[in-house]
C-alpha cells in the first residue's frame, strides 16, 4: 500500500512538472503584423492571441467588453497606438492596473506625418488627423520599423522568458535577413520602373511609398471607408489623366464603392494592395505570412510601375 502511495505522488509530481514545462507565456497583440511578428520570433515557446479579428477594419473595431476581459489573462501586451487601435488608451489603464505588462510598439519605429505626402484626398484630412493624430499609424510597411520593433519583442520576450533568450534571438536575427532579402527584391524591381505614382483606395500605404521614393495617390484619407466628394473624385480623374495613370490598386478587406467608381470612369485596371491590417478567409487558408503577402504586394507593383517590354 505504501509504495503504490509513493508511486502515486511520484506520478503526481513529474505531472505537474510537465504541465509547468508545457506552460507557455500567453501574447496579446492588437493586429495581424504584430501577431506573425511575434509568432515568428517567439515560435513554439509562446501563444500568441490577436484581439482584433481578422476581417474587421482595426481602424474602426471595438473589443466587446469580454474581450478585454480576456486581456488580463495576457503576460505581455503589444499594440500599435497612434489611433490605430483607438480602444487602447482606457485598455491599457486597466492592463496597468491589472499588472500586465501594455507595450506600444510605435515609440521605437521611424514616424512619418500625414502631411508629408501631400498626394491623397484632402477633403477628409483635418477630420481623420484630429481623430488619429498627426502620424501615419501603418507603421510596419517599413521595413526598418519591422527590425526595430521585432528586436523590441525580443528583448520583451527574453525578460519574460530568460531561459529561452538565446533561442528568440536566433529567431530574431533569422527574422532580420528576411527582412532585409525583402527590401532588396522590392529595391531591384522598383528600380526599374517608369512611374513613381501609385493610386491607391486609401492612405495606408506611405511608409512603403515613401521607403522606395514612390507617390500615394489615395481615392479615400485614412479610414478605408471614407468617401470622397463629388469634387475630390473630379480631381483624382484629372491627376489620373495628368499622370498617365493605367491601374489602382484596391485591399482585399475594404474596397471602397467610389474606388471601383474611378476605375470604371477612367478606365483603369484594378490590382490588390495588402495594407496587411487582417487576413481574408482565402489567406488564413493559405497560411499567408507578413512576407508572403509582401512579395504579393510586389508582384502588382511591378505589374502596375515596371514595363516588360522596356
């Protein structure tokens, strides 16, 4: 009777330790970039929770209440700011509260201003800029801010999980050469091209545009859904005639109605662009990827910008 008592702590005991072994620290982030960023860096180690659904606008999505609920069960918290998550700011009070550890992953990336492209929809611009601020929210269209804010991760990751270190940073630095045989396809194709202007069905494309010298001309501001005047809309036809613009790119998530209105009235041919705010049905089936989507997205560029025939 004894020893089947001690063999029964000695089950009990290697259980608990598996379970503990198997325990894994449990991300939250806002969006789908910083879900497949900390995916890739944190690999089997962590479990990685994206709050805003795939196929919602980040933009304009509220978390119910249980959602945030949920929250608290994070270790760590990643998120965008600069409005792109507008739900954030009373969020992470209460994370703080809570004592979960709220990072905003925009105070180490290179910012650019909305103004610094003065090329899309001035209609909606004071209106968007007073709801999201004076910065650009897209942030992980640049390639640096990916490096900057994977090695952000990293270091986060490793402060949680220390046994682990050497193995985040190995997935960090495989994560950086990825990124950066990324920047040099889009650099050796684009180079080649005979425009600098895209149009695109909203502003969310600067910091890839302005990355690689190009010109965002957008049918709507910053908000996928806003529509433009009657006026704004006459004006975008014009800058299309002026500059012998043949395509425009529009999102698989939000193509607004005025969008496919412009192409049909000038005559143009309609590409995708992925802002990568989410995934459609079609793309978590293919198991698509930041870099995936991103060599997506330099197919139609060089379709739109690059001529095959010299």
């Amino acid at each position: 009777m004894k020893k089947i008592f001690i063999l029964f702590l000695i089950v009990l005991i290697l259980g608990v330790a598996s379970i503990s072994v198997l325990a894994r620290p449990v991300i939250y982030v806002s969006v789908f970039p910083l879900f497949d960023l900390v995916e890739q860096i944190g690999g089997e180690n962590v479990e990685v929770k994206q709050l805003v659904p795939h196929g919602a606008d980040a933009h304009g999505y509220e978390p119910s209440p249980r959602r945030l609920a949920d929250l608290e069960g994070a270790d760590i918290f990643f998120y965008i700011g600069l409005g792109m998550e507008p739900w954030t700011e009373k969020a992470v009070s209460n994370l703080d509260e809570a004592g979960v550890k709220s990072i905003k992953v925009s105070e180490v990336a290179r910012l650019r201003k909305f103004d610094e492209d003065h090329n899309h929809n001035h209609d909606h611009d004071h209106e968007e800029t007073h709801h999201h601020g004076p910065y650009d929210p897209h942030i992980w269209l640049d390639f640096d801010n990916m490096i900057g804010i994977g090695d952000l991760v990293r270091k986060n990751l490793t402060e949680l999980f220390p046994e682990k270190g050497d193995y985040f940073a190995q997935n960090y630095s495989e994560y950086v050469e990825k990124i950066e045989e990324l920047d040099e396809k889009y650099r050796e194709i684009l180079d080649q091209r005979h425009s600098d202007n895209i149009l695109t069905s909203h502003a969310a494309f600067g910091y890839l545009a302005s990355r690689f010298g190009l010109k965002e001309i957008s049918v709507s501001g910053i908000s996928p859904h806003a529509e433009p005047s009657p006026h704004a809309l006459a004006r975008l036809v014009r800058e299309v005639e002026e500059h012998g613009i043949k395509f425009i790119f529009l999102e698989t998530l939000a193509a607004p109605r005025t969008a496919e209105v412009l192409a049909e009235e000038a005559g143009l041919e309609i590409l995708s662009l992925n802002p990568l705010e989410g995934l459609t049905q079609e793309e978590q089936k293919r198991g698509e990827d930041y870099f995936s989507l991103m060599e997506r997205n330099l197919e139609n560029l060089k379709k739109a910008l690059v001529k095959e025939n010299g």
